[in-house]
C-alpha cells in the first residue's frame, strides 16, 4: 500500500476549510479545538503539516465530529468506508454531540414536524461525559492506550515489531517508539489512517470501555444513527431549516458549555 502524504495532508487541509465553511467556525476557534496556535491551525488547512493524532482527537471531542471526516476524499476513503454523504451531517455534529437529552429530544421532535417523518426520543443512559475529564485523559493517556493497541492487534497478527513496521511503511525505530507506553512521541495522524487501512481496523474501538472518551463517543453515535435518516430523507429546504436550528442552538448554548468547560480543563492542567 503505497500513499501519497502530501496529497492527504492537501486534502486534509481541504476537509478543514469545508469544514469551518458549513459550520461557520473561525480559525481560532478550530485551532483551540486542536490545541495548537492559529499558526500551527493555518499550517494544516494549507496542507503544509498534519496534525497530531492527539489534536485530532481533540478537535474531534470539541466539535463533535467524527475524525474521519478529515480523510474523505483522501486515498484511505476506499478502505475506511468513508462516504461523502458525512458533510450532510456536519452543521449538527456540535450539537447532537454536547447537548443534554432534553434539549436533544425536543430538537428530535421538531425535526420530526418540519420534516414529517418518525423519530423515537432517545432514553437516557445518565451516562454524561464530562468535557474537562475527556480533554485531560486524551492530553495524559492518548499515546499510552495506542501503545496497548498496537501491541494486542501486532500480538494477534503473529508479527513482529520489525514486520509490522514494514508492513505500515516506517521505519523498526520509529514503530518501537509507537509502542512505548509514554504520552511521547506524538504521531501523526497519517499513521491512524495507514494503520487503520493497512490492518483494516474499525473504528468503532473509540466507542469501547467505560472511558469518558468511549462514553461521549458512543453517545454521539447513537444519536446520530437515529438523526441521520430524518436528515438525509429532508429535501433542501427541510434541511436548511434543521441546519439553521441546530446552528442557533450550538451557538446559544453549546458553545457557552464548550467555554465553561475549556476553562476547567485548563485549569486542572495548570494545576499538574
């Protein structure tokens, strides 16, 4: 399997300004998202670098959306089933991804009248990941559980450190050091990608465990696999009217709770 980086990383940048466009996020925002300065931020949309896989995630929890939507229309599509129908979803992300049950549920019924169709309210869990505790676990512990992971998939698979390696197309040093249990090095995102395809991985993984991480993901699928069909079966004018409901309520509430919450993690970061 032979991939073409600049070519992602051009794309990747691509998905990023589509992705501030349908949304209306400013660079500023989607660089706190990432956790690195507009500088940095500027450097992904122009395809000059790519982001960590960490910062990923990060930007991932934050918005809501689900970090493959960054690899559509990149040579990995083909092998992780990434269709373009997900920037349907993209003004609701935020949204469906931070709001309570009762807000969700409400909206989920108004969808349902602007859109003439069924929807089944969602029971909660009373599960509620709290965003602070999701930030601070990626910022400790990312690069240690991926460690776990790849030594359990290379145990699977029979492989040695250098096979693999080979296999993902980097060198035995630096796959070794993916393996390390330390939050150090960062990776970048392309190795999620190639070792995703290369392995044929689901995705789905980020929704295992009792972890914050896993709760909000998990969350979030769900609710999204019960609005997606009232979406995606709205003509353009029933989605124009979702889109802009949703908007009001990410920008009205949401992104009061993402401020609040930010701040806390921050806060506890400062205070390691």
């Amino acid at each position: 399997m032979d991939f073409d980086n600049e070519g992602v990383a051009q794309q990747i940048g691509k998905n990023l300004v589509r992705y501030r466009r349908t949304t209306g996020a400013k660079q500023q925002s989607m660089a706190d998202a990432f956790g690195v300065s507009i500088a940095q931020y500027r450097k992904y949309e122009k395809g000059v670098d790519v982001a960590k896989m960490h910062s990923v995630a990060r930007w991932s929890i934050v918005t809501g959306s689900p970090n493959n939507l960054l690899l559509c229309g990149t040579e990995y599509s083909p092998y992780l089933n990434i269709s373009s129908s997900c920037w349907e979803m993209a003004p609701f992300y935020c949204t469906v991804s931070h709001a309570s049950d009762a807000t969700f549920n409400s909206l989920c019924l108004l969808s349902q009248e602007i859109t003439k169709s069924t929807i089944t309210p969602i029971v909660s869990s009373g599960l509620v990941p709290d965003l602070s505790d999701v930030l601070l676990d990626i910022e400790l512990n990312y690069y240690v559980k991926v460690a776990k992971n790849m030594m359990l998939i290379r145990d699977h698979l029979g492989l040695s450190q250098e096979r693999l390696a080979e296999f993902l197309g980097i060198s035995d040093k630096t796959y070794r050091q993916y393996e390390k249990p330390c939050n150090h090095p960062r990776i970048p995102f392309t190795f999620f990608a190639r070792s995703h395809a290369a392995l044929q991985l689901d995705n789905r993984w980020s929704e295992t465990g009792t972890s914050d991480f896993s709760i909000f993901n998990r969350r979030r699928n769900n609710r999204l696999s019960m609005l997606s069909p009232i979406i995606r079966g709205a003509n353009e004018a029933q989605k124009a009217s979702l889109s802009q409901m949703f908007n009001a309520v990410s920008q009205e509430l949401i992104e009061i709770q993402l401020e609040k919450e930010l701040a806390n993690y921050q806060s506890m970061g400062t205070s390691l």
